[in-house]
C-alpha cells in the first residue's frame, strides 16, 4: 500500500475517534539535530523514535522519548528484561516490514500500520 493510501487511513481513523490533528511536512531525519530546525516553532515537548530490536530478532520496540534524553541501549535491555547487550537498532528492511516506514521516517503513529502485539 503506498505512503498517501496509509496516510490517508490513519487521518481517517483518527478524526473518526475525533482527534484533531495538525501535520508539519519536513525531510526525512535522523538525529535530533536535524529535526529540530522542522519543529521547533511548535509548542509542546520534542520527542525521538528509536525502532529497536532484540538480538536475535524476535521482539521489537518503538521507543519514544523527550528529545532531550539520552538512551542507554544497554540500561534499557535490562528495564526490558532482554539482557544487557542484546538490544540494538532494527534495520530499514524491519521497519518498512513491521511499520510500512524506512529509516528517518519512525513514529508512534506508524504503529496504525503493526498488526502484531503490541504493548504500552
């Protein structure tokens, strides 16, 4: 399904649970530093998606934190209970698989798109 069907969907479905939205178009980032200069004229908190995977591939994770907030890889295994060392970034190919976007591209709302488990 292309990028406008989904998006299509997802602004469907939010304003069918009435959830106002506001859309800021930019370039695809991939460090807080490059998305800064695209939001920071909105109010509210910043944040980062970090798509993660275990080691041996079984278990992913959307992480989303203040942009602000620096992320022990190793620290967040264990809150996780994978292990230290375990935990590492998922590849572009995961990510257009489990959440139809590639790479500069991550956010919670492209969880609409995972049917899998999903957790809070």
């Amino acid at each position: 399904m292309a990028g406008s069907d989904l998006r299509a969907q997802l602004e469907a479905y939010l304003k069918e649970l009435h959830i106002d939205t506001v859309c800021v178009e930019h370039p695809e980032v991939f460090t807080v530093e490059e998305m800064m200069p695209h939001v920071q004229h909105l109010s509210g908190a910043h944040s980062k998606n970090l798509f993660l995977k275990d080691k041996k591939k079984k278990s992913f994770w959307l992480v989303t934190v203040l942009h602000d907030t620096q992320v022990n890889l190793n620290d967040l295994a264990k809150k996780l209970n994978v292990g230290s060392g375990n935990l590492r970034f998922a590849d572009e190919a995961a990510m257009v698989e489990k959440l139809k976007v590639g790479q500069g591209c991550a956010t919670p709302l492209a969880l609409f798109c995972d049917g899998g488990d999903r957790k809070s």
